[in-house]
C-alpha cells in the first residue's frame, strides 16, 4: 500500500512542533508565506519520510495528513482464509 503526506499549507500555522518531533529531518519551515501570514511547514525531503505519523500527532491545527492509497498495479488483497491449525 502507498500512502500520501499531504500538509495544508493554509491551516498550517508555523509553529515548527512537526519539525522538531520528526524522526527523519523530513521537514522544514517554507520561507513562502500562506494566505494567513504564517509560514508553513513542507517537505523538504519527502524520499526520506517513514510515514510514522508522529508529525500529524503533533500538529494543533490538523494541518497534515497521511493516507493509505491503493497502488494502481497492485490488485486489493484479499482478507486471510489460512485456517490456524493450533
């Protein structure tokens, strides 16, 4: 499964907690202001995301988001029929 990291650069307001708790220094603060007057967060270096969620935990104003895509070339995986033998 693939997942998208999406930041809505409008509600994001700055505050750099992402930043700081991200495992992967995947995040930074842009130097683009938004239609608030803040400076959001981005990705800076969206390769080296793990998905691990912590950023959207963190963030007060909900402004990211991951979520699990369906990968265009993988079939949907059926749910488990392995009978558990004991």
């Amino acid at each position: 499964m693939a997942y998208i990291h999406k930041i809505d650069a409008d509600r994001c307001k700055g505050c750099g907690l992402c930043v700081t708790i991200c495992p992967k220094d995947v995040l930074e603060i842009s130097e683009k202001v938004n239609t608030k007057g803040y400076f959001p967060a981005f990705q800076a270096r969206p390769e080296d995301c793990i998905k691990c969620a912590l950023c959207c935990s963190m963030c007060p104003d909900v402004a990211i988001t991951i979520t699990g895509t369906q990968d265009a070339d993988q079939p949907q995986q059926a749910a488990s029929t392995e009978d558990n033998d004991g």
